[in-house]
C-alpha cells in the first residue's frame, strides 16, 4: 500500500495528516472507510467493533523494525567529557543513550502498546498553561467507557523529564540554538538558567529564575504498524485476570472480571440446565412405563371383550 490509499487527498487537504495530535474530531482516517465495521464474517467479532477500536487487535505490537524512544530525560543534559566538549553515548543499535545537549534516552522495540479509552478528541499543554498534574500530560486523550462515541485504543506513551519554572508552575521554553558560544544557547554554552530567561523572554513569558525538573507523558493513537490476520491478538490476551488489558477497569470484562452476581448466576443456570435434563428424562422414562401399562390394559380389555 501506498500513503495516499488512506491518507486521500481532496484541494490540498490531507486527510488523516495530524490524526496522533489533532485536537478535534475531524479528519481522521478510519479503517471501516474500506472494510466497514463489520468486516469479519463473524458476528461476535463483529460486535467488538462497537467498543474496541480496529487497531487494538490488529496492532498487537508496534517499532517492529527499527526501535522508539520511550522516555528522554532533560535533567541529564549538559555534561561534557574531559576536553569540556559535549559527547554521545550510542547503543548497540546506533540510538543515542546519551546526548551531552538532549540528556538520556530509552529504546525499545517490538513494543507492546498501552491501552485507553478514546473519543477522537485530545487536549494538549500549550505554553501559558501552568502544571496541574504530575506526570504532566502533554497530550491527553479523551475517552471513557459511558461515552458512546470513545473505543478501547492501543496508544504509544512517550514519558520524560523537562525543566519547569518552579515559582510559576509552568513549563520552560529554552534557547536551545545559537550560531556560537556566549550567545545563551543550550546546545553551546550548557548554561540552564540563561538558556531558559532567554528562551522565556523570547516567547514573551514570564520567568521567576527558578526551574527544576518535572515528569511528563504525552500518549500517541497508534494507526500504523498493522499486522496481519494471523498474528493478531487472541481473545485470552484481553478476556483474562492479567492480561492487556488489566488497568482499563472502568467497565465489565468477561474472562478477566470477578462478579459474585454473574458467577453464581452462570452457576445457578448449569444446575437448572442439569435439573432440568434430568428431570425431562425421568418425565420420559414415567411417560414410557405409563404408556406400557396403558397398552397392557386395553390389550386385557379387548380380550375380556
């Protein structure tokens, strides 16, 4: 397949071109565009469609051929070598492990996706918005179960640490590039308190002079990536105790949900069901005998006759 099979064109307007951080519900890109919602030629498959978003079983894992970053942390940015240069750390893979001007990173592939609850409408941290939670959620994704318009989404959760204003609760735009030293850029002269006055300034924002470092997250839909029938996720990967989806438990899941209501429900309709076998049985075999002894009878009855 090519991009454009999906992503169709019409006067210049992609479709789909900001489906990860889109804010609003508008668009997208869907799977049921070509295959309907009820592609599977079985009805109780089928039916999974309502809640459980296409990609959740045919994307059982993503970064098959190359690996993601996972977590990048700012606070360990800044350290030179012994020269007083800045230096790389790369893996066996080539990824960077450490950047004397991005601090540490985490790679992973063949990665399992995390799971949440998704209406197609994100919220995002913009600048002038001060820190209400930790971890802060750079991209939230909304979504609940009650909400007839949200399905169950595997999603990429990329998480790290970056320098926050700790008096005015806020995150820090730094000065990261300048041509030459001395100029107050990061990535030249690894001064953090300069790098982030001017980066503020520039951005016209207000800055106390005090930072620290703070947690956030930022979650990715995942559209890409797609397996084949064959190996996508079987039904005890989510219908069990811990499977994957084991923290969405907002709703009702059989196989992985403990209900004394329906457990002993389910137990009292195998005792009926065994009752109720039993009982038609011994009703025939009564009817049978009733039905001998009737012939017998009228036999004798028509021979005195």
């Amino acid at each position: 397949m090519q991009c454009i099979d999906c992503h169709r064109t019409e006067r210049h307007n992609i479709s789909g071109k900001l489906y990860s951080v889109s804010a609003s519900n508008t668009n997208r890109v869907s799977c049921d565009q070509c295959h309907t919602s009820s592609p599977h030629m079985d009805m109780i498959i089928d039916q999974h469609t309502a809640k459980v978003a296409c990609q959740t079983c045919h994307i059982p894992e993503y970064a098959k051929a190359n690996a993601t970053k996972l977590w990048w942390d700012w606070s360990t940015a800044g350290r030179l070598d012994e020269m007083g240069l800045p230096y790389a750390e790369p893996d066996a893979d080539g990824n960077h492990n450490y950047l004397s001007i991005k601090g540490n990173f985490v790679w992973d592939d063949h990665v399992e996706p995390e799971y949440t609850w998704f209406n197609g409408i994100a919220d995002h941290y913009l600048g002038t918005d001060t820190i209400k939670e930790i971890p802060v959620k750079i991209i939230d994704l909304y979504g609940e179960y009650k909400d007839p318009d949200s399905k169950i989404w595997p999603v990429k959760v990329h998480r790290g640490r970056q320098i926050y204003d700790t008096v005015n609760n806020t995150l820090v735009h730094l000065k990261l590039f300048a041509p030459e030293q001395g100029m107050g850029s990061f990535w030249k002269d690894f001064d953090w308190d300069t790098a982030a006055y001017l980066g503020m300034k520039y951005n016209n924002r207000p800055y106390s002079g005090k930072w620290g470092f703070v947690e956030s997250e930022a979650a990715w839909p995942l559209n890409h990536m797609v397996s084949p029938k064959e190996k996508t996720l079987s039904c005890t990967e989510c219908h069990s105790r811990d499977g994957r989806l084991a923290e969405l438990n907002d709703f009702y899941l059989p196989g992985r949900d403990y209900s004394s209501l329906v457990e002993q429900g389910g137990i009292g309709i195998i005792l009926l069901s065994i009752v109720g076998v039993f009982g038609h049985g011994i009703m025939r075999i009564i009817s049978c005998f009733r039905k001998d002894e009737c012939v017998e009878s009228e036999i004798e009855k028509n021979g005195k006759s």
